[in-house]
C-alpha cells in the first residue's frame, strides 16, 4: 500500500480510536493495526480473559488493536461444530468487552437485517 493511501485509511480509522488511549501522531506511525481475538465469543468471561491478554500485548509492541470475534460461526463446515452463545448473549459479551477493555470492537454478519443490533456493539461490520 502507499504511503499516503496507508495514511489516509489510518486517518479515517481515527475516528474509531478517540478515547482509547491512542494518540494520532503516534497512530500514524505504527506498521499496521492488529485485529486479533477469539474466533467465536464463547462466552464473556473467555472473551474478556482473551481481550485482556492482547491488550497486554499490543501495548508491549505498542500496537494500535481492535477486538475482533463472531457472535455466530454460521460457515462451519460441521453441523455439530459449536457455533455460537446466541446472538443476544454474544452481542452482550461484546458490548462488556468493549466497553471494560475500551477497545474497538469487529465482528462480522451474514444477514442484513442483524446491522442495526449487531452495530450497537461493534464499530466495524464485516459481511
């Protein structure tokens, strides 16, 4: 990526990182932003336990992290592969996650009309 195409996204990834501990000048600086988490929220106490050992990493490398794991695996390949918590308990998990790590959260979506809730607790929407 160009420098000034890399600068740009990270100017418009700004937005999301204000009162998260980032400051833009060093922001602006980092080789990359790390996106890292469980695959599945599994449930809040293991999301968190996960989010709080990234957290500890990401600062030693002082790297910039966004929280990313799915409120559902509807793409496994086995049906009695786990899945998911339920949607309204993931979600939950995330918005706690978000909120006690104070950290920009990811997830993904496979049905439109699950953006709005699914918004409530994630910056970032992946289809």
């Amino acid at each position: 990526m160009r420098m000034g195409t890399r600068k740009k996204t990270l100017q418009s990834l700004w937005k999301t990182f204000e009162g998260v501990g980032y400051d833009r000048s060093s922001l602006l600086k980092v080789p990359f932003v790390l996106f890292c988490g469980p695959n599945v929220v599994e449930s809040t106490d293991h999301l968190l336990r996960m989010g709080s050992e990234i957290k500890l990493i990401a600062t030693k490398l002082g790297l910039p992290w966004i929280l990313k794991s799915s409120f559902d695996k509807a793409n496994r390949t086995s049906p009695s592969s786990f899945r998911s918590i339920g949607f309204e308990r993931a979600l939950a998990s995330l918005r706690e996650a978000r909120l006690v790590l104070n950290v920009p959260i990811v997830t993904d979506i496979h049905e439109s009309v699950l953006t709005a809730d699914i918004s409530k607790s994630s910056q970032f929407l992946i289809s």
